[in-house]
C-alpha cells in the first residue's frame, strides 16, 4: 500500500506540474491567435513557438507553427510540423491535411502535396480548388524536371535588409533601380498594425555594374503613411506610386531635374483596389491591375486618346478566375510580364509572358519555369532592355529578410530583343548646359507622331525605345535652338542595340548650321520621298517661328561617279526641298538653294559608312 501511495503521489506531482504548463501553452496560443488575425505572422510564430515547448503534441500549436512558417521566408520549416499536427491529432480533420499537402507542395515533393490534397477532402467539399492545388504540382514535376538555364541570386546587402524588400523597378538600360521597403528610417518611423513599418520608396544606382547602397528618395513622394514605387517608364522619368486612400489607388510623379514632383492621382481610380502600372515603350498604353470587391485581382489596359485623356479601362483576356498581377511591358513594346497564381503556375504567384500578335491579341501565356519560378510566390518581375537581366521580389528560404529582391541571370536567347535603346545627353552648344528639349518619334513612312519625351531638365539626360519594325524620325527641339534631326531605320528582324547619341543644340544665330537626316532621295534621284514630309513640315515650323531668319539649304553627295552629275545632283535636290518650303509658305527670298557635289565631305569617301554620311541635305541660318 505504501509502494502504491508513493506512486500516486509521483502522478500527483507530475500533474500539478503539467497543468500550469499546459495552461500557459493555452494562454501563448490565444495570444498568438491574435497577432496570427492582424497579420503579425512573426510575432504569432515566436507565441506558438512557446506553446509548442510546453506541450510538443499539441496538434493546434504545430498547425498554427506550419501556416506561419509557410507565410514567412522559411517555408520549408513547415513541413516538420505540419507532419507533427496530423501526427499528433487523435482524428485529423481536412484543414490539418490540406495543410500538410501545402507543406509538401512548397518543399518540391509533388506526389506527396497530391496525396495529402486528395485526401483533404474526402467529400469533395473543396473540390475546386483541390483540383487546382494538383494540377499546380502536376506542372510543378514538369517545370523541375526540365530547368532552365537561368540564374537566381540575391541582390545583397547593399539593396535588401533585415526587413521586408520588393517591388523592383528599373530603367530600361538597366541604370537605377527602385523598390520599395519597410525599414526602420522610413519617413515617418512608425509601424502598422501587422508590426512592420509603413512602406517607403527607395533608390540604387548602378555605378561600374554593382548596385550602390539604397537611399531613401524621401518627400514629397515618402510621407508617414504607406507609399511604394508599383511602377516606372522606360527613361526612368515618370514613376507610378501606391497609396492606400480611397481603397488603394495608383498615383503619378514625374522626375523634375534632380527631384520627384508631388504625385496625382490617375483618373483610371474608382472606389476598387488599383495597384502596379506601367507604360508601353511610346507611354501611349497603360496596364495596370484592379481588384473589384471580393473578386480576384485582374489586368486591366487601357489607351491615351487624340485629347490626351486615358480610354475606359478594360480587363485584359490574359485574366484568370486566380490572382493576375504586377504587368510589365518590355521595352520592345509587344513583350508583357506578369504574375498569377492561374494559368500554369506551379503553387503562388508564377511569372508569365505574352507577346502581342499583330492584330492585337495576346499569345498563349508562357510561364518562365523553375528556377525563376517556385511553388512559393515569384512577384513584380521587370527585365532590362537587352532581355539578359531580370530581377523580382521573393520570401524564398536563404534570403536576408521577410521578402528580398532577387536578381536574375535570364536563359541564353537564341534571338535577342527586337528593339533599339537610343540614350544620351541634350546639352546647348555654346554655354554646354543640359537642355529640357522635347523629342519627338515619328513613323516616317506613316507620318504619325509616335511618342514624345522630354529630356531631364537638370542632367540633360534622355533614353527611348524603339522598337523594331520602323523608320523612325527623332527630332530633338527647344525654343531658341535649332532643333536635331537623327535617323533610325529598324527592320522586323533588327535585334537589340544601344545607340548613344550626345546631342548639342546651336542657338538659332547666324552661321549656325544642322544636317537634315530625315531627308530621302532614291539613289541618283532628286525627288524628295513621302518620308521626308515629317522633317520639311518640322523645318517649315522653325522659319514661321522665326520670320526674320533666313537660310541655306545645301545638298552633298559623295564622290562616287561623276563629278559634274554628282554637282547638278546635289542643286537638283537642294532646289526640291526649297520647293517644298515655299510651297507651304515660306517666302522664296528666304532661301538660298545650293549644291556642294562632294566638295564638302564630313565623312572618308574610302569606305560605305563616310560616304553615308556625306550624302546629306543640311541648312545654315545665313
């Protein structure tokens, strides 16, 4: 009876030293329960952490522990206690098994994930989206089977931190990126409701090919509320900002000189969710996404009219019934990224592509496989001109913090971009001051006005794309100078190049002189070309806006053949594109025609691309 006595008094104890134990684990939970409903998933996790050690085979603490962990960086941790939740419940219900199968989907282990989906939901109550959930992993076998050859790294120190880093955005020759964060020097220091602080933008450039240390471009686009950078025009001068007023709604900014100007907001806003934009490569398209009530988020495109206003949006065919997000127009102007969890991604947000047909529609969307995409989430995908650098936001396991900003090395292309990237400085040539000069793109065979930029007022900097397919016209023109005139010519087949150009504007002043490059004669012809109308009409405009200057208009051709054909050749063309001038209402004592022959090269008359260039039609204020 004592031996029995002895050991019901060990039970006793050992009981009156469990209860506390458990009823403290109890207590973590709610506590952790929570913060786990505010979205605070790190500080539920340590909570549920605690309730764990008290009682490790509490299965509600171990599930709890595996959907923190799979909405955090380290989704991989989920699979251990995912395991231990359905281990450890005396009848394990279908959320502990869905759970676990989400545990084995992002751990790669598809037929596992498949398992457990199928077996989540014996009555077919979640019929739907167990059907989803498996073909995801039936993908997923498919894309990690057959990897590409790209290359996934993180961005480093120097752009991402401890806390939570993404959406990148960058310049489309790759020379300053922006993102947004979540740090601690963020404009107004404080923290929402889910325990992360307010949202600021930020900025790197690229100085030698290496990103330099992230500053923050404070006011007036960071303020003490949430603000993020969800989108950027090619040159890097018109940026598109969040804020949460309203619902959420996309605002603009424009970069004036060195600094941001207050941001707009867009007329596409409605009392619905408008998140992540951008422009198509002439700005004259706008993509963006919307979120209308409990739905799913969805692109949304819609066009800049003849007045200048934006077109009723409509929702792109590219939707899905699942969540489409984070559009990005490459530079080439038919190339659209985006993310979606519909389609067919692997598990979360995967990252697509379409190129758009000549008629207007969109192709079969492309997903960009595994290792650019996971069964995580892979979001806000941009990728450089030359089609070589991608980079997008992920929470993957290994990186530095909540969400990190990776950089990808994109497969090896058999074809490159289509496009060309036309970059440089304008500057005034006689004081070499950066110039806000307007540029104008102009389809010389249609005659349509293309697009219009602005140069930056304070560097002088410009850079447009131009994508294959046409005869472009670049006119260069500030008030007071005579404007610039460049030629690019890109055939359907012409891939990517960059062309620099460092333009220096001459005041409209006696001797001051410009080659009209947008001037077409057939070989050994004197007819001016249908194309040459957009740069005679530009020329036309300057004498009006300048009645009491008058000018020389001189041809050259180079010294191929004849001398005495190459000289009446040259008076011939010269006294074609006077007609021109007079013909449209400038006086003809204004002008002075006069041919050169190939008296006065620019260029060696040895080789194609000299004599190119001393073929030419120029005018001289005189």
């Amino acid at each position: 009876m004592r031996i029995i006595a002895t050991i019901g008094t060990f039970f006793l104890m050992l009981i009156w030293a469990i209860v506390p134990s458990i009823a403290q684990g109890e207590k973590w939970i709610k506590k952790g329960d929570d913060f786990f409903n505010k979205q605070d998933y790190t500080t539920a996790l340590d909570l549920y952490r605690q309730a764990r050690e008290a009682n490790p085979k509490n299965a509600y603490a171990n599930l709890r522990l595996a959907q923190c962990y799979l909405l955090s960086s380290s989704k991989h941790a989920a699979l251990q206690y995912a395991s231990d939740a359905v281990k450890y419940s005396p009848k394990p219900h279908s959320k502990l098994y869905f759970t676990l199968a989400q545990a084995f989907q992002i751990d790669h282990q598809f037929d596992s994930a498949k398992f457990y989906f199928i077996k989540s939901d014996v009555g077919n109550t979640n019929k739907k989206l167990v059907t989803k959930r498996i073909k995801e992993c039936e993908f997923g076998k498919i894309y990690v089977a057959h990897p590409t050859d790209a290359k996934v790294t993180n961005a480093g120190e120097l752009v991402n931190s401890v806390y939570q880093d993404y959406l990148p955005y960058i310049t489309a020759d790759h020379s300053r990126l922006y993102f947004t964060s979540r740090r601690p020097d963020s404009k107004g220091g404080k923290k929402d409701t889910d325990g992360r602080y307010f949202e600021d933008i930020y900025t790197c450039k690229n100085v030698g090919g290496a990103w330099a240390a992230a500053e923050n471009i404070g006011a007036p686009l960071n303020s003490s509320i949430h603000d993020a950078c969800v989108g950027l025009s090619d040159d890097g001068q018109t940026m598109f900002v969040y804020k949460g007023s309203n619902g959420g709604d996309v605002y603009m900014s424009f970069l004036e000189g060195n600094n941001w100007s207050s941001a707009t907001s867009m007329p596409i806003n409605t009392e619905f969710f408008e998140t992540t934009a951008c422009l198509s490569p002439d700005e004259r398209t706008l993509y963006f996404v919307r979120k209308v009530m409990d739905g799913s988020r969805d692109l949304y495109t819609c066009s800049k009219t003849t007045s200048g206003n934006w077109s009723k949006p409509r929702k792109l065919e590219l939707s899905t019934p699942y969540d489409d997000d984070c559009p990005f127009m490459h530079p080439d102007g038919k190339t659209l990224y985006f993310c979606s969890k519909g389609h067919s991604s692997m598990g979360g947000y995967d990252v697509f592509k379409s190129e758009k047909n000549e008629n207007g529609s969109w192709g079969i969307p492309e997903n960009l496989g595994f290792p650019i995409n996971t069964a995580g989430d892979e979001v806000y995908f941009v990728i450089s001109a030359d089609g070589k650098q991608g980079f997008y936001a992920s929470d993957k396991e290994g990186g530095l913090g909540q969400q990190d900003i990776y950089s990808i090395r994109m497969p090896v292309q058999i074809n490159s971009p289509k496009l060309a990237l036309l970059k440089g400085t304008v500057k005034d040539e006689q004081t070499n001051n950066p110039i806000d000069a307007q540029i104008t793109i102009t389809d010389n065979d249609s005659k349509e006005v293309v697009a219009q930029f602005h140069s930056n007022k304070k560097t002088g900097e410009y850079l447009v794309s131009l994508p294959s397919g046409r005869n472009y016209g670049i006119a260069v023109e500030k008030k007071g100078n005579l404007f610039y005139s460049e030629n690019v010519f890109l055939t359907a087949k012409d891939g990517y190049r960059e062309i620099k150009k460092e333009i220096k504007l001459p005041n409209a002043s006696k001797g001051s002189k410009m080659i009209l490059k947008n001037i077409f004669f057939d070989s050994g012809q004197s007819e001016l070309k249908p194309a040459s109308t957009s740069e005679l009409l530009r020329l036309v405009k300057l004498l009006k806006e300048n009645p009491s200057i008058n000018i020389e208009i001189s041809g050259h051709t180079d010294n191929l053949g004849d001398p005495v054909l190459n000289q009446k050749l040259s008076e011939e063309r010269a006294v074609k594109v006077t007609a021109f001038l007079v013909s449209n209402g400038i006086a003809k004592n204004r002008i002075k025609p006069i041919g050169y022959g190939s008296t006065v090269p620019i260029g060696s008359n040895d080789d194609e691309a000299g004599r190119q260039r001393n073929r030419r039609t120029e005018f001289k204020i005189i």
